[in-house]
C-alpha cells in the first residue's frame, strides 16, 4: 500500500474509552484509521452483495436445479 497522504480531522469519542486508549499509549490516528478502512471494507462488500443478490440468486437456483458444473470432472 502506498502512502496516501494525511488529512487533520476532528472524531467524537467514548471518553472513558479515550482515557484508557491514552494510558495504553494506542495511536488513536491509526487506530480510528484502521477502523475506518474495516468499515469502508464492510460497507462495498455488502454494496456488492445487494448489487449482485439477482445474480447470485440465479446461480444458487442454477446449481440447486443442474449441479456444480463440471462436477464429473472433481477429483474429490
């Protein structure tokens, strides 16, 4: 990953959450980064789930109805 550059911004925390943070000396700029980045991840793959849903449906409906393609040639 290459470095992006950085943006100052302002979050709202749990203060006692803060506190502890703080205590165990955690990088809150990475960690809230982190955060973000599992969020944003989460959110395009349940935006791809319910964009693509039809077509997965037709494929699950397709295997259910004919079987795995191929499946002859398994080796398993």
């Amino acid at each position: 990953m290459t470095k992006q550059p950085r943006k100052p911004t302002n979050l709202s925390l749990d203060a006692a959450l803060l506190s502890e943070a703080r205590a165990l000396k955690v990088n809150l700029s990475r960690a809230a980064e982190e955060g973000v980045r599992h969020a944003v991840a989460s959110a395009k793959a349940e935006r791809w789930k319910a964009e693509n849903a039809s077509a997965l449906e037709s494929s699950n409906a397709y295997v259910e109805a004919h079987g795995v393609p191929l499946a002859r040639f398994r080796q398993f």
